[in-house]
C-alpha cells in the first residue's frame, strides 16, 4: 500500500504542458484578465505549464470565448482560449 500511496503523490505533483495557438505571439500577464499589465510575451511555438486555473475577463481568442486563465508561472497569466488544452472547461485544479 505505501507503494500505491507513492504513486499518487507522484502524479499530484505532475504539471502538464500545452501548445500556445499556432502563429500567436502570446502576452503573459499579472493577474486573470486584460486590465493586468502585461509581463512579457511568449513567442510563436512556445508551449507552457498550467500549474492552476481560475476565472477572470472574459476574452475571446484562437480556440474560442472564455473566462478561465492559466497560471503558468508565479504571478504570471494567459488566457485559456489561446492555449490547446483540449477542453472548453477546467484542466487542472482551480487556484487558491
């Protein structure tokens, strides 16, 4: 049983990544939504983490219309509807 315990720590602890929408050069910014500054700009290619998600502006973009943003670095947000999740809805666990 330890073994099994081991094992789904294991998988807790895995953070995955996706594709940024192709041909987008993608800003990256402070919060959930398009009134934060934007930190810096991921370039064309690039695929990112999603460490958690959580609502914010409401944004329309490669992959369709949503609330929900990706949290993929300290302090650091994209919108959902520019990454390839391959889903409408939440991947990965909402933020505290």
């Amino acid at each position: 049983m330890i073994m099994g315990s081991a094992s789904v720590a294991s998988a807790a602890a895995t953070v995955n990544t996706y594709s940024v929408a192709p041909g987008l050069r993608l800003n990256v910014r402070s919060g959930p939504g398009t009134t934060y500054n934007i930190t810096r700009t991921l370039p064309e290619g690039t695929k990112v983490p999603i460490f958690c998600q959580t609502p914010g502006t409401t944004v329309s973009g490669y992959y369709g219309t949503s609330n929900i943003w990706d949290n993929i670095d300290n302090g650091e947000f994209v919108s959902d509807t520019n990454v390839n999740t391959g889903s409408d809805g939440y991947v990965a666990d909402r933020c505290a």
